[in-house]
C-alpha cells in the first residue's frame, strides 16, 4: 500500500494511506487530503494511485505543485520517498509492503488519517534544528522564503531576540535591518564565526554605537561562505542579560547552519543563470524582441492553427530604409539606439496577441494573428507612420529614419509558412523598389 506523510511547520505531522483511484489534493474540506494553507488552491492536486504506480497531477494551482523541488507541469510518477510540497506543506510518500506487517491494519478503502507521527524529539534539540532547517531549505522552492523561514526557526530555538539569513546585496543594510554594523564587519573581514558574550564594562566596546542601541547581550554572527566569497551572514542576537550567552557550541551549529544555506544560495543562484540563458536563447539582446529561431517557432504554431481552425493570418516583413547609412554616419551605438527605439514603438502599435521578432540584421517580422490583408495594411501603415513622424533622439543628435513593410495572407494556396514569409519578402522588395517608406501587399 501507498502511504502520504503530511508535515507543516506547526503542527504535528499527519499519516493518510492512499485509496485505490483518485486521491485529491487542496484547501477545500472535500478534499481526501485537506491542506488548510492559505497559498494551497481549493483543489490543488489529484494523486491517482494504482497497485503498481502512483501518479500526481497538479490541477492548474496558483503556486504549484513541486516533487523533489521541481514543478511539475504534467502527471509525474511518483516513486517511493519522493517529497511534494504544497503551499507550506511538505509531504512524502512511502510504499508499504502489507505482506511484511507484524500488526494488523485497519480497513484501507477510504483515504483519511490513520496515525500521528511520532514527533521529532531527539534529546539533543540542536539536531531537530538542523532537520527542521534542512528540510526547510530543500523544500522551500522561494529562497527569500526559505531564509526567512530558516531564520524563524532558529530564533525560535535559540531562544533570541532577532535572527536572520542576511545576503550580501544587503550589507549595506545591516543597521537598518535592525543589526550591530561592528559585529557584521568582523564576522564578513575575519570570514570566522563572531562570538560576543558577557557584555559588562569594557566588553561592550566590542558591538559598537548600534549594538548598544539594540542593548546586545551577547551576538552571534557566522558569514555563509561560497569559496571566498563571503555570500551572507548568519546573525542571531539576544537583548536578556538574564539570559544563557552564546559559546563555541551554538557556533558549531550555526556554522552548520551557515554551510547549508550557502549550498541552497548557490544553487539558487545556478538556478537564476539557467533561467537567464534559456530567456537570451529565445530573445533577441538588443531590442528584446523575439529572436529570428523564437519567432520562426511561434509563426509555425499560429499557422498550424489558422489552417486547422480556418482563422485569417497576415505576415508583414520589414526593415528600416538605408540603415546602413545610419551606422556610416553617426556610428553604430548611434544605430544600435535607433534599433532599439523602433522596436519600442512598434511595440505600442501592437496588440498583445501579435508576435514581435528581430529577424536578423534591420529586419523585423510581426505575426498579425485573426488578421485578415486589410487589416493588416491598416496595421503595417499605422506602422509607417509611427516611424515617419517623429525623429529618434540620440547622443548624436536626432535621426530620422523610413521604413518598408510588404504584408503577406494566409490563403488556400499557402502551403507552408516558407512560401508565407517569402509572399512577405516580396511584398517588401516591391515596396523597396517603388521607393521606400511604404506598405506592399503580394501582387
């Protein structure tokens, strides 16, 4: 049999043994798992659990269902001790071989909850802080989230006035998050645990003008170290003097502590720079637009479904006229300004359902979507005009510049969006010949 354990940071944690068929998932009371979390949806997810395997599969939630911290977007197949968070709820599923219990089990065939836990109560509270923490950084997919919840935790557990995960794009803010600045800066110049205990007469001059303000009792503070680079700090402080100080043994955990969090930034941070490279692989670096690939993509959907849904789609190709004239006389960072600046207004001509792309060079392509050939030369010439009118500012001064659209329809005889855009590009030499700054439809 399957079995869900269902874990929150408050109470203790549940066990439930999946039914056969579907089990759902969400805030609503009707579900068989209820998760009572404000940023879990009314029907959050369905688990369909066979003899042989276990599915889950979100139901279009606001914040999204994660297994082993990936979001998962299709039916994913669990497998035994796999994590799923939900909201602020972690839960893992077990399966469990009934021919192996030495108890007897109860009737199975609906989900509800069978028994508690025992709760983690280990006689050294340090080790339930590090498996709270860990579990916290592993299944919180919000870093800021994570730190924050970490932080909590430790203040909780440690028995302190403040705690928090400060990171380094914040240094500059210690005092104003309500830290000594002093006992910062040893801690980030030492790249070593600060230690501040049995403050009295001239130990006090160790924490500074702001950690007298904050009436400092005895301070912690250990940097997050990734190589050496010095990527946060760890800072955690008491303002009871009736209070136990800190010593080297709340260093050691903290310090512990700290080689996690540093593990969770980094990876967060190789998290952020894939992002960006899969963004810059669809999008042109200079305008923002689409790129030729991303573009060339997003037209072959659109005409897959205006043929399929028989739904009018215009293509209009063009570029800016003598461009090269442009980057000959007044530079090319003067151009590269001009490129941008048309590719901004372009884009308040157009509508959101319109696709915008850089085709290479000065060129730039626009997918016109339930767009028929009149009213897509209302568009390309409303185009025209926006460019015309008014010149572009620049460090060189004002340059004005033309441009040539040709429009292309989709019609019967269209066979294949190669045969569209080159209806376009002739469109567009034709307005080219004619004389430039015009709009050309296929003849």
């Amino acid at each position: 049999m399957w079995i869900l354990t269902l874990r929150s940071p408050s109470n203790d944690p549940l066990v439930y043994t999946l039914k056969t068929g579907k089990n759902t998932i969400g805030r609503n009371l009707d579900n068989d798992i209820v998760i009572p979390d404000e940023s879990a949806s009314r029907w959050h997810a369905v688990i369909d659990c066979q003899s042989d395997q276990v599915v889950i599969l979100d139901q279009n939630s606001k914040n999204g269902t994660f297994v082993n911290q990936m979001r998962i977007t299709k039916p994913y197949s669990l497998k035994s001790g796999d994590q799923i968070h939900i909201g602020q709820r972690m839960a893992r599923v077990f399966y469990r071989n009934t021919n192996t219990l030495s108890v007897a089990v109860d009737d199975l065939s609906e989900t509800k909850p069978r028994v508690r836990e025992l709760p983690l109560e280990p006689v050294d509270p340090r080790a339930a802080l590090l498996y709270e923490v860990a579990n916290q950084l592993t299944m919180q997919p919000d870093l800021e989230k994570a730190l924050q919840e970490i932080s909590e935790l430790m203040r909780e557990s440690m028995e302190a006035t403040k705690c928090a995960v400060i990171q380094s794009r914040d240094f500059d803010r210690i005092r104003e998050l309500g830290f000594s600045n002093s006992i910062a800066q040893q801690a980030i110049e030492k790249r070593l645990p600060v230690i501040i205990s049995g403050l009295s007469g001239r130990t006090r001059k160790k924490i500074g003008k702001s950690g007298k303000l904050l009436s400092i009792s005895t301070a912690l503070c250990v940097p997050v170290l990734i190589g050496e680079e010095v990527a946060g700090l760890v800072y955690i402080y008491k303002s009871d003097s009736a209070g136990r100080d800190y010593d080297q043994n709340d260093a050691q955990l903290v310090l512990a502590i700290s080689h996690q969090a540093a593990l969770t930034i980094q990876r967060a941070r190789l998290l952020e720079k894939a992002q960006l490279l899969e963004k810059w692989a669809l999008i042109d670096a200079l305008t923002g637009l689409y790129n030729r690939r991303q573009a060339l993509n997003l037209t072959e959907l659109a005409f897959q479904r205006a043929q399929s849904l028989q739904r009018p789609l215009s293509l209009v190709m063009l570029d800016i006229d003598l461009f090269k004239k442009v980057n000959d006389t007044y530079g090319h960072p003067a151009g590269d300004h001009v490129l941008k600046a048309v590719a901004m207004r372009f884009k308040g001509q157009l509508r959101s359902i319109d696709t915008l792309g850089r085709y290479g060079g000065d060129e730039f392509m626009i997918l016109l979507l339930d767009t028929g050939l009149e009213g897509a030369k209302v568009i390309a010439e409303r185009l025209r005009q926006c460019i015309f009118e008014a010149p572009f500012e620049t460090e060189r001064g004002l340059i004005a510049v033309t441009i040539s659209l040709g429009i292309a329809a989709l019609t019967e005889d269209c066979a294949s969006v190669e045969a569209l855009i080159e209806q376009a590009d002739s469109a567009l030499y034709a307005a080219k010949k004619a004389g430039r700054n015009r709009v050309k439809t296929v003849a």
